[in-house]
C-alpha cells in the first residue's frame, strides 16, 4: 500500500512540503517507511498513516526515517503519539534513524532517551520484544 | 471588528515590524501567513546561514528553530493576512524576527513542545504581542530568535 505525496497547490503555484508514507509487512512487524519533509503542514499525513497502522495493532510498529530530509516538533509530537498508542495496545515502537539529521534532532530533543531509537532497519525489525 | 465586514481577505500590507529599514544587510520576506510557505522560509534560513559561514549543524538548528518560529505565527494568523520575516546578521550573531497580525491577546505559549524544540535549537527567543495600532483589528504578534556565529578557531 503506497499513500502518495501531496501535490498541494495553492492558488498562486506554491508547493508546500512533500511527504510520502510506504507500508510494508515484514512479518508481525509493521514498517512505515516515510520520505520526505514532516513540518506542521504535512506531519497530519503521518498522524493519519500512524493512526492507519495501530489500528491493525502489529506486534511491532517501525517508522523509518531514513529518507526524511527535515523533521519539525510536529513530527517528533506524531512520533510520541505512536509510541503512546503502540503502547496502549502492549506492542513495541521503534524508529529508525540513520542520518545525522534525524539522529542530531531525536537527541538534542531527548528523544532518543524517551523512544526506541534503531541506527538501520534490519536492527530495529530483528530486535526481540521488549 | 472596526466596522469592516469585508468577506474576501486581502493580503495585507499594513505595518509590519521592519521600521528600520536602514541595514542594506538585512533580508525581509512577505509571504501569506500559510504553512504551505515553510518550505521557501526554511530554504532561505539555510541559505543565509550557509553564507553567514555557519556549520553544517547550525545550519539545520537554524533552519529548524525559523520553520517552529513560523509555524508558530502562521497558527496564530489571522487568516488570508501577510507574515512579515526578517533576517539580520552582525559580526555575533544571526537574528531572525517574524509578524503575523492575529486575534490573540496573548504571546505564544512557551510550554509547547514546538518553542521547546525552538529555544533548544536557538540561542535566545522571545515572543511576544502588542496591538495592531493602525487598523485596530486585533494584535501583532511576534517571534524573535538569534543563532551565534560559530567561533573561528
């Protein structure tokens, strides 16, 4: 399943950012891989995919961040959010950082202390429960 | 509000806070108070960074405090009107200030976890409001944050 990116356009010709959300399953794990710029305005998409995935309640929930070139508070509130209804449901969030980008902002924000952060995929979907 | 019932909303141009326009340095954006604007104002913070000599890290810190800074104004817009942003840079420092008009009476809440990703990523920020003297029609409110420049070793 493939949620595309938006192509908002204003009246006037202004793109705004572009996010893309990509499901896959691997198992009883869940990985959203997400692509592009999560600020205010696009961070709903990957609310409303997050909300899409925990739903189907997957043992493990992963959102890759490998391909996201800015990552806003409203990202990293919808990344907390998740890792709150995974929870809920007694099943495991991680996230996957492995730019300096998105590393660099999880820690100076704390994050990295408060999520479970992966470097690479492959760790964060072999990783037993927790 | 003022006697005005104007349905259609025209970008506005009223008194921004730019009454020094003195520096030749100094880099002013108009743009609608919209959030599909934070890609152009995160790309010009990072391009005036980067040619300020800032690091690759402050550089995105940079860019990550104006695009909260923004976010935070364009919420608090009134709709259909102009934010108004300005760039400055000394020998110390790069200083950003941004203007919505809006109907708040009260600056921003710095208990966000969207001022806190702001004053982490910045090395001051302040926001506050003062009424709109001009129209009447409810408040400016402003964000103002500055980056030193990386010492020279």
């Amino acid at each position: 399943m493939s949620i595309p990116g938006p192509s908002a356009r204003e009246p006037n010709g202004t793109h705004a950012a572009v996010v893309s959300v990509r499901t896959e399953r691997r198992g009883d794990v869940l990985v959203l891989a997400v692509a592009g710029e999560i600020d205010m305005a696009t961070a709903p998409r990957l609310d409303d995919a997050i909300a899409g995935a925990t739903r189907a309640r997957p043992r493990v929930l992963v959102v890759d961040l490998s391909e996201v070139v800015f990552l806003s508070a409203a990202g990293m509130s919808a990344l907390m959010r998740a890792a709150d209804d995974t929870t809920a449901y007694a099943g495991s969030f991680r996230v996957v950082a492995s730019t300096p980008l998105t590393q660099r902002v999880l820690e100076l924000m704390g994050l990295d202390d408060e999520l479970e952060v992966h470097r690479d995929l492959e760790a964060a979907c072999r990783e037993p429960n927790s | 509000m003022n006697g005005r019932h104007d349905t259609e909303v025209k970008v506005t141009e009223t008194q921004p806070p730019s009454q020094d326009v003195g520096a030749q340095d100094d880099i002013e954006l108009r743009l609608g108070a919209s959030l599909v604007h934070l890609p152009i104002i995160r790309s010009v913070a990072a391009n005036i960074a980067m040619r300020a000599d800032f690091d690759l890290d402050a550089i995105s810190d940079l860019r990550l405090a104006v695009d909260e800074a923004c976010s935070t104004l364009i919420t608090r817009a009134v709709p259909g009107t102009t934010m108004v942003c300005r760039f400055t840079i000394d020998d110390n420092e790069l200083r950003f200030r941004g203007a919505v008009t809006s109907a708040d009476d009260e600056a921003p809440s710095t208990a966000s976890f969207g001022w806190r990703v702001l004053t982490t990523l910045a090395d001051s920020a302040n926001a506050w409001v003062e009424p709109a003297v001009h129209d009447g029609q409810g408040n400016w409110v402003h964000v103002e944050l500055a980056k030193r420049k990386p010492e020279l070793t």
